[in-house]
C-alpha cells in the first residue's frame, strides 16, 4: 500500500487541486492521512425513521419518510423562502430552503418517496425543518447506514460544496484504503494492558462506527493515543532535562534572608507560605536544577514567596530574576519589592522595553558586575544583550504567556540552567496545568492571609445605575476607593475607548466633588504613572480603567470594583479582576453590570462569580465552559493544543490515567533504550518532526 502520509489529497477522488487548496486552507489537510486524521465531531443514528406525529421542535436530527404534497414561495428579500408541504400520513411538516430555490423545485418532484433527514423546529405552532437533507426513499439502504458522521466545516469550504455530506464521501474512499492496515503507532505491550482497540480498526469506526459501543471504543483508543503523547513528550523532555544539567546547589540561608526576615517582614507568614517555601528550598538544595509551579488565588502571597526565594539565591552568591507579564505589573513587582527591602543594602532594578539609552546601559553593566543583585523586568530580560554574572534563579510571573520553549531560553543566561519558579496570575485547573505546565512540580497556597473578608459579588443590569451609584457615594463617603472598569478588546479597540472616554465623563458630571483618574493602554507610560499615582496616594477616588490594571494594581483602601459590560469579560478575568479588591480589611465589593439579554453561557459565568470566591472553583468551571482552546493564553503558550479528539475538560480522568502510565515508561527506560518501548519512542520522535510545537520543546 502506498504511504497515506505523503499522498497528496488533490489526487483522492472527487478532489483535485481546487478543493485540496481550499483544504489545505481551511482545515490544514494536505494528505490521505490528514483526512483521516480528521474527525467527526458528532453521530446522529440513521437507522431509525420517525413519523410526523411523534416531532417537536426540540428533537435533535431526525428522519422522517413520506411525499412532498406541494411547494409554494412566501417572503420578501432576505426573508424569502421556499416551503415544500411533506406528508407521510400521519401530519405535515414544512422544509424551507432560504437558497437556491431554483434548484430545489428542478430537483424534488411532488409525490415521490422520499427520505428527509434534518433538525425540526417550530415557527408560528408549526413544525418544520430547514435545509434538510433529501434522498429517494429508493436509493437509501436504511440498515447500513448506523451512525452517520458529521465533520465540522467552514463557509468557506461550502462554497466549494465541501459540506460534511462531501466530507463523508471522501473519508468512504480513504478508509476503504485501510484494507491494509496501517503500522501500529502503540506497542503491543501497551495495547494489551489497557484493552485498546488497534489503531487501524479505531480509525475505520471512529469515522464509520456500526454502533455505538464499537464507537465508544475506537474513541478511547484515539484519546488515550493522543493524550499518551503528550504526557510522553513532556515527561521524556523533563527526565532529558534533569540527566543533563545539574542544579546550582544553595546550602544555606544566609545573612540576606535572615535579615528580611527578622528585621523587614511585616507580617507573620501563613502555614501554607511557609510550606511552600519549605518545598523551594529543598529543590533548590537538592542538585537537581529546580522546574516548579507556584499556584495560588488572587492575593494569596504569591510575591512575598518568590521574593523570599530569591533572598536564597543571593545569600549563595547569585542574582536572581523576575519577569511579569506587562510593563505595568513589573514597575509594580518593582515598587513591592523595593519597599520590602527597604533599609537593606540590595542593589534592585527594573528593565522593561521603555527603559533606553544610559539607564539601560548602566543596568546592564551593573548585572554583568553582579552589583545588580535582583533584576525585575518583562520579556525585555530574556533578550541576547541581557547578560547576568552569575544568575540563579528565574521568578515568572504570568498569564500563561510563557511556554516551555521561552523558558528554556533562560537557561543561555548563565553557566548551568538557573532554578525557574513559575507563578500563575489566577489558579489553573489541575488537567490544563498537566498538560501546559506538564514537566514541572507543583506548589499550592491554598490559604489566604488572615483577616480577608470575602468580596461579596453582585451581578446588576445597567438600567438601574441610580442605585450603583447611590452605593459608590456610600463606600466614597466611608473613605473608600472605587475602581470603574471598561472591556479592551483589540478588534474594537477605537469603540472600547468611546466606551471608556464616555463613561469618564459621565462618572466626571455624576461625582462633582470626587477626583476620577483615568487609565488605560494607550496612554504614554509617564501620563500612566501619574494617573496610577493620583489612585494610589488616595487623592483620586475613582479610578476609570480599562483591563490594564488587571494585574498591576495594589490599593489596600480600594473596596469597590464596578466591571462595566462584565459579559464580554471571561471566567478568569472576572477572578483576576475582583481581586483587585478585597485588600484590606474592610468589606468590599464587585458589582458586575450586564445588559439584559443575556447568553447561556455568560449567565452561568456571572451565577459562578456571584457564588463563589474560590478561584480554582472558578477556573474549573472556566474550562468546562469554554474548552482549553479559548482559555486566555493557551493558544500562545507554545504548547501542543490542537488535540484532535481528547477533550481536557471533559478527559481529566483518563489525562491522569495516561500521564500515570507515560511516567512509568520513562521511569523504566529513561534512555529510550528498551526494545519494548522502540514503537513509542519512534512515533514521539515523527510526532516531534510534524508538530511545531513539541519540537519546540525538545
Ligand atoms: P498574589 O498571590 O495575588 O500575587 P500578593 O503577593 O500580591 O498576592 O499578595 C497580596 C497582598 O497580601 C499583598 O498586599 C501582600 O503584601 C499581602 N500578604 C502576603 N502575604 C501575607 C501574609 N502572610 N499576611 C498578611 N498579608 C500578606
Ligand atoms: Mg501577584
């Protein structure tokens, strides 16, 4: 048989260079094999026929067999339309087409047997169906034809006629290809353990399943293949890792830390602080060069943990580092960190892409020297022209921006790879942090400082803005600060900053007497400063802002944050958001102000903020929402996320399941040496060669 691989899909029946361009562009398919590789995203069951009299109008796919008694054309425009009236004795039902109605009276003729198949709906008390699928009664053999694939298409590809009907006809051609069948990418061994289903039989019925057990089960064999990759290719690079380098040992904590410690920190730190802690420290004694994440909510103490760890590394004679996503969030990591050392003799800096010339040039200098002591920065620090003397350890502190492959460039940053501790903005769910943090060991606060009252969350139409503001004048009147925040979506970026000029104005003329600030991206960076400066000293007491101050602002006294259009924001938004609130000891507030009408999906995204306070209750529920692949971030993040049938919301068991059995394999042949396991250690190399993304991490 010929190689499926290198097939170039022009050449399968029916294609040809036209419609393979249009695959190539819209689905990526180039092959046999990338066809094949392409699943259908639902079943419906074609084995049974409905009659007129059982429909409603919230069926799913049904088909019903019966006579069209007769057509007639209603509507104007846009809305006219074509109706066939279609009995099959038991009642009528009306199929509509909007398109092509020429076409369709040329085509069905009145009084023949058809078989219809769509979705019923119901207009106006009656029932009908729109764009069904018609086929002579004559020409379908009703008991072959089982569960009927659907593949997801584009308005594009419909141009071309490359609707899922046509989709399902080419995969018939190819999987009758698979007569031979194709070589096993799973090892015996593997397939015998967990009952799986080998991988040419998967194939055929998961695009052709004779019944839904069969499908069940070349479904699980595909996913747990997918995901047994994955796990493999992170868990093999992280073994790799720690066979080649070894770590910076640090023996003691010295003068630095003891110091801060005894003399600086203002608080007592919580069991879960010190814990954590605990567990750095012994990573970063052990030899082992340390891989770790720090998760934690909003407010947990996050800083104060990844500060103390880097007074380690300088009480061992090195320089440590910290990066943050946005230049706002680094001068703010900066100001922290400053004024946590104060009085201590530690050289810190900060260098993001704004700080030029002389400054940047001293900067510079000073790490070369080891005089800078503690570098605070943005991505601008992992630049080629940035050089350390000795750097040992690597704080990021992200949203999920940074992938294994940005993080790997640090290590050209001194002799062996320094320690990497990464933080999460807002707590990610335990199956994403499988997969995007895979190769790294886990630290969890799951504390907060004592003396937090929890923020109580109200969801509020934007009709009844009288009663809002009649609450911010109370809070303002207390002594309290608000936060206004508008939505910044790039696409509208003009529109959103109407939004936020507008309301400025209006909270201006609403509150005479107060002083509002107002904040956002498109502002120079030292007009930024003083508007965030007029917040922060409390001579402002409002503060207008777009998502900038998602991450960057710390105002103990702020008790209320208002999120104007809170639908357009998502779960970890919301989170990350309110928890600019909520700070100091009083009482505070997140109004979320919607619209009225509302979509499912953002009800149940407001219902969650109103409930709960628990952020990684809310990131659990984020990803059963929306699916990994809107989740803010992983698209970026330079891990493999294009998962062709595993769902890591809804696939956690099995991901745990998979990664348990990926771990043992490395464990047992962490040289990829034994000829048991040669199968999977060739498919994990091909699989490097075709996917960007893995091979950026190997
Ligand atoms: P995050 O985890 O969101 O980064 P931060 O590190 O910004 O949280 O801490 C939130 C606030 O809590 C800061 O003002 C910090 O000073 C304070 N904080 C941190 N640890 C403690 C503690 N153990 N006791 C009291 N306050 C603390
Ligand atoms: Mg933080």
């Amino acid at each position: 048989m010929f190689d499926l691989t290198t097939r170039d899909i022009k050449y399968l029946s029916g294609v040809g260079p036209q419609r393979a361009s249009v695959l190539n562009k819209e689905l990526g398919i180039y092959s046999f094999h990338d066809l094949l590789y392409y699943f259908p995203y639902k079943y419906v069951d074609r084995s049974r026929i409905y009659s007129i009299r059982e429909l409603d109008g919230a069926m799913p796919y049904i088909q019903l067999k019966g006579e069209i008694l007769g057509f007639e054309t209603a509507g104007e425009g846009r809305q006219r339309r074509l109706i066939a009236h279609f009995s099959d004795g038991t009642g009528i039902v009306d199929l509509i087409w909007f398109q092509g109605i020429k076409y369709i009276i040329g085509k069905y003729k009145v009084h023949q047997e058809y078989i219809v198949f769509g979705k019923p709906s119901v207009f106006n008390g009656r029932i009908n169906i729109a764009h069904p699928d018609i086929d002579l009664a004559s020409e379908v053999k009703l008991s072959a034809m089982g569960l009927q694939p659907y593949y997801n298409t584009t308005e594009k590809m419909k141009r071309s006629s490359l609707n899922s009907h046509a989709l399902e006809k080419m995969m018939k051609t190819v999987v009758q290809l698979l007569n031979e069948p194709l070589p096993e990418t799973l090892s015996p061994g593997i397939l015998a353990e967990h009952h799986l289903m080998p991988l040419t039989e998967a194939l055929i019925n998961i695009h052709f399943p004779s019944n839904p057990e069969v499908l069940r089960k070349a479904q699980y064999r595909l996913k747990f293949e997918e995901l047994f990759y994955v796990q493999l290719n992170i868990l093999r690079y992280a073994k790799d890792r720690q066979q080649k380098y070894r770590g910076y040992i640090f023996e003691k904590v010295g003068e630095v830390f003891n110091t801060f410690y005894s003399r600086n920190l203002p608080f007592e730190l919580t069991n879960a602080q010190k814990r954590v802690l605990k567990e750095i420290r012994w990573d970063l004694g052990s030899g082992k060069q340390m891989n770790r994440l720090l998760q934690g909510d909003v407010g947990s103490g996050k800083t104060l943990v990844a500060l103390m760890s880097m007074l380690i590394a300088l009480d061992n004679g090195f320089q440590a580092c910290m990066m943050a996503p946005t230049e706002i969030l680094a001068s703010q990591h900066f100001e922290t960190v400053r004024e946590l050392l104060y009085g201590m003799d530690v050289r810190v800096e900060l260098l993001t892409g704004s700080i030029k010339g002389k400054r940047r040039e001293a900067i510079l200098n000073g790490l070369l020297t080891g005089e800078v002591r503690i570098l605070i920065g943005t991505h601008a620090v992992i630049e080629d022209t940035v050089n350390f003397a000795s750097l040992g350890l690597v704080v990021i502190d992200e949203q999920h921006r940074f992938g294994v492959a940005q993080r790997a460039r640090l290590w050209t940053k001194s002799v062996q790879p320094p320690h990497v501790l990464v933080m999460t903005a807002t707590p990610i769910p335990r199956t994403l942090a499988m997969t995007l943090y895979g190769d790294l060991d886990v630290s969890v606060i799951d504390e907060l400082p004592p003396g937090r009252k929890p923020i109580a969350t109200i969801h509020q139409f934007d009709n009844r803005r009288e009663s809002l503001y009649r609450s911010m004048r109370k809070q303002i009147a207390e002594g309290r600060q608000v936060y206004i925040v508008y939505p910044l979506i790039k696409e509208s970026e003009k529109i959103d900053l109407k939004n936020l000029e507008e309301g400025y104005w209006h909270i201006c003329e609403e509150f005479p007497d107060c002083k509002v600030c107002k904040v956002h991206g498109k502002m120079k960076p030292a007009e930024k400063d003083a508007q965030m400066q007029l917040f922060v000293s409390g001579e402002a007491q409002i503060m207008v802002a777009t998502t900038v101050i998602e991450v960057g602002v710390n105002v103990p006294n702020a008790s209320v944050m208002i999120i104007e259009n809170a639908e357009r924001f998502g779960l970890s938004q919301l989170h990350q958001l309110r928890g600019r609130v909520g700070r100091g000891a009083d009482q505070s507030y997140c109004i979320l102000v919607t619209g009225y009408k509302l979509a499912e999906d953002t009800r149940k995204r407001l219902e969650i903020m109103v409930r709960t306070n628990d952020g990684f209750e809310i990131a659990e529920a984020d990803l059963k929402l929306r699916g990994p692949g809107d989740l803010e971030g992983t698209q970026q993040s330079g891990v493999a996320f294009d998962l062709k049938i595993a769902d890591i919301a809804r696939d956690g068991q099995l991901l745990q399941y998979v990664r348990g059995v990926a771990q043992a394999i490395v464990d047992k042949d962490p040289n990829g040496a034994l000829p048991e396991n040669e199968i999977l250690w060739r498919q994990l190399k091909a699989l490097r060669k075709t996917n960007v993304n893995w091979a950026a991490i190997s």
